[in-house]
C-alpha cells in the first residue's frame, strides 16, 4: 500500500462523511452550511481522485522497474514522468522511465 493509497483512502471516507453532513444541514433547514460542506466534500472527492491517479503510477513505475531487473526491454510510460508532463517534455525528474534517465537516477540515489 502505497501512501498515496492511503491518502485516498482517508479522503475517500472524509468525502463520504462530508456528504452525509450536508445532507443533514440541508433536511434541518439549513442549507447554506449544506452547500459548504457539499463544496468541501466535492474538493475532498477530487483530491481522492488524483491520489488514485499517483498511486496507479507508482503501481506501474515499480511494474515497470521490476521488469527492467529481470534484463526484459520494456517501452518507457506514457509519459515518462510527471516533471515532463508539466514542461512539455524538456524536463525530466529522478523516476522518469526512459531507460537512460532511469540509468542516472539510480546513481543518484
């Protein structure tokens, strides 16, 4: 388990519980407090999206790496990494999957 699973986790049951919250401000006659937590669980459910996201590529980057130790030749993700992603690909961070960037970084570490 990753520790962006658990994030996701965490704020999956924070949405959970914000929801049934606004829903009880709503039936108690008070609904601007409602549409408050409705909006915290609707950011709360957003990020419990992109740490799932993050958890999946962690998933695969370390597929992906185990498979590369095994001596198979295995294609970089699509994208290679998330710093390329952002710069349009003139930037590369220390996971990125290319095999000559995945050479460095392990010197790096």
């Amino acid at each position: 388990m990753t520790t962006h699973l658990r994030y996701a986790i965490g704020t999956a049951a924070a949405s959970a519980a914000f929801t049934v919250f606004a829903l009880v401000l709503a039936v108690d006659g008070r609904p601007w407090l409602g549409a408050c937590a409705l909006g915290s669980a609707i950011l709360l459910a957003c990020d419990t999206r992109r740490e799932t996201v993050l958890h999946r590529r962690r998933l695969a980057e370390h597929h992906l790496a185990l498979r590369r130790s095994r001596g198979e030749t295995v294609p970089a993700l699509d994208p290679c990494c998330l710093l390329a992603r952002a710069s349009k690909g003139q930037a590369h961070d220390h996971r990125c999957t290319l095999p000559e960037h995945a050479a460095l970084s392990g010197e790096d570490l």
